[in-house]
C-alpha cells in the first residue's frame, strides 16, 4: 500500500462494522485523510490518524442514503475514492427461492450500492474519483445454490462497466473486485431461499482473511489499470472459463458445489 496515495483522500466505505469493510477502514485508519464509514449503527471509532466520520444508514433505504448523502456532502465537496462494499449473501436453489428473497436481497446488493453511488457521483467527478465495487467470484458466472446472490452481483458489474465507459472523461475510475472465499460474518448473517437468517458455519477450504482482501482493494484503487480484479485461482478460473469453455465450468461447479444447493 502506498500511503502517499492515501494522503488528504476523502474516503467512503459502506459496511464497517465487521469483514472486509472493517479492515479497510482498519488500514485507512493509519493514514491522515477523511474517512465517512456507513454502517446500519454507527460506532464511535477513536485514536485514529484519519478524521472517521460514522453515520448510520442501512444502505437498502432511500432516505437513509439521500439523508446520510447531504450530511457527507455538507462536510467535503468531493470524493475520491467509494467503496461499494456492504452485501449479503443468500444460499439455496432457484426453485425454493421465494421472491420477495431476491427482492431484498437485490435492494441491499444492487439498489442500494446503485442509490449510493448516483448520490455521490458528482463528487466523485469533480474528484476524477475512484469507484470499488465488492463483488464476489460467485458474480462472474452464476453459480449453483447462489442464483440470487450471482444475480445481485453480476448486474452491478454491466453498472460499473458502463459508467466506467462514459464517465471515463471525466477521469473517474470504475474497479469491480472478486474476492474469493474470505473468513467474515458473511455466511452468518446471509439469508436462505426462504428468507430465515442463513447462519451456516465457514468454508472449510483455502480461505483468506480479510486482512489479506482489504489490502489487495487497496492496491486495486491505487492501480490506474484495475478494472476486473480477482485474486486467486478460482477467479482466473471462472474469468476464463466462463468465455473458452463454459460447458466445462459448470460440470466442475456441478460436482464440486453439489453439496450447497443439493440438501
Ligand atoms: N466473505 C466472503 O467470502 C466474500 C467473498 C466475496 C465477496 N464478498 C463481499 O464482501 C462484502 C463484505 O462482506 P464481508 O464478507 O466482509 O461480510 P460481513 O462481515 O458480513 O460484512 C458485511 C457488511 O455489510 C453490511 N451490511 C449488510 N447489509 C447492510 C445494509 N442493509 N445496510 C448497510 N450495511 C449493510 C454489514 O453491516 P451490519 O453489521 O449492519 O450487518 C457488514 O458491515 C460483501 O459485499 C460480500 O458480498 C465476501
């Protein structure tokens, strides 16, 4: 991470209070620029180098993100970098999901990361800003027992490509970031098909640690050529996969997610 960069930055990250979020606002902590951290309760976060501002705003709701919007443009005219962050998960198969699960989980995931980022745009122009989107690896195909969670994803990535396009003269930057399997609350605090809190334990795989994720994003920000960015092999492999060979990835993901969607 190259502090210099960080330095005087006017910072936004939705989704703090714990996992990915956390941890970037952990390493940004230590650095002298404003940080804005969204989370549904704010904290009081103390002796940091950054000036952090905590506002809550439960990012699914529209006047939280018009009343939190003004009280962030109130402080600073400009943006410079935005870290669509805050998510959830959702496991179970398509045919046992009820509607109203992709409804909700489409209005944290999509509406409201979409709301954010239409509110602070002109911030971030005049900034010639930086956008990071938090996707998942699961957003770059869709995968088995994840068809809500794949779509809520995958749609913010034809979002931030084509604003990446348009609004690329006006030296705004668009990053969508894959992580792959991260040890967070993610898996706790998801939902199921039917909309009852997901509470499943840890992937008991190769998982990395927050910590190891925020780092990456941070020099994903600082990179003027991010633009997809994943992180391990399972990304490299579904980026190419999906293009060259897409009978052959969903045989793989067949068998080796059978497990999470067949119960
Ligand atoms: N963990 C993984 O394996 C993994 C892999 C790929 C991508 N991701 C993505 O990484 C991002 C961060 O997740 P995480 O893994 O760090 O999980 P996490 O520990 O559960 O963190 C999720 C954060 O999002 C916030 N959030 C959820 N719903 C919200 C809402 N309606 N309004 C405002 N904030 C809300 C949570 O706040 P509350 O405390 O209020 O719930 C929490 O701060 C997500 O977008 C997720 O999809 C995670």
């Amino acid at each position: 991470m190259n502090q210099n960069f960080w330095k005087n930055k006017t910072v936004i990250i939705t989704g703090t209070s714990s996992g990915i979020g956390e941890a970037i606002l952990k390493e940004l902590s230590e650095i002298d620029c404003n940080v804005f951290a969204l989370d549904r309760t704010p904290r009081k976060i103390q002796n940091t180098k950054a000036k952090v501002y905590s506002f809550s705003c439960d990012i699914s709701s529209d006047s939280d993100i018009e009343k939190v919007t003004k009280e962030i443009l109130s402080k600073s005219e400009t943006v410079d970098v935005l870290f669509n962050n805050a998510g959830i998960t959702i496991h179970g198969r398509f045919d046992e999901t009820k509607i109203d699960v992709f409804r909700k989980s489409f209005g944290i995931n999509f509406f409201g990361t979409i709301n954010l980022t239409l509110q602070l745009i002109e911030a971030i122009k005049k900034a010639k800003g930086a956008i990071i989107t938090t996707s998942t690896v699961s957003g770059l195909y869709g995968v088995p027992g994840r068809s809500v969670y794949s779509s809520s994803k995958s749609a913010l990535h034809a979002v931030f490509e084509s604003l990446r396009i348009e609004l690329s003269e006006f030296g705004v930057r668009s990053i969508i970031f894959c992580p792959p399997y991260t040890k967070t609350n993610l898996r706790t605090s998801g939902l199921t098909a039917s909309g009852e809190k997901l509470n499943e334990a840890q992937y008991q795989g190769k998982i990395l640690t927050p910590e190891e994720v925020a780092k990456a994003m941070l020099n994903a920000v600082e990179d003027k050529n991010a633009r997809l960015v994943t992180m391990d092999k399972s990304g490299f492999f579904v980026k190419v996969l999906r293009l060259f060979a897409p009978a052959f990835l969903e045989k793989v993901m067949f068998k080796k997610l059978y497990k999470d969607f067949h119960h």
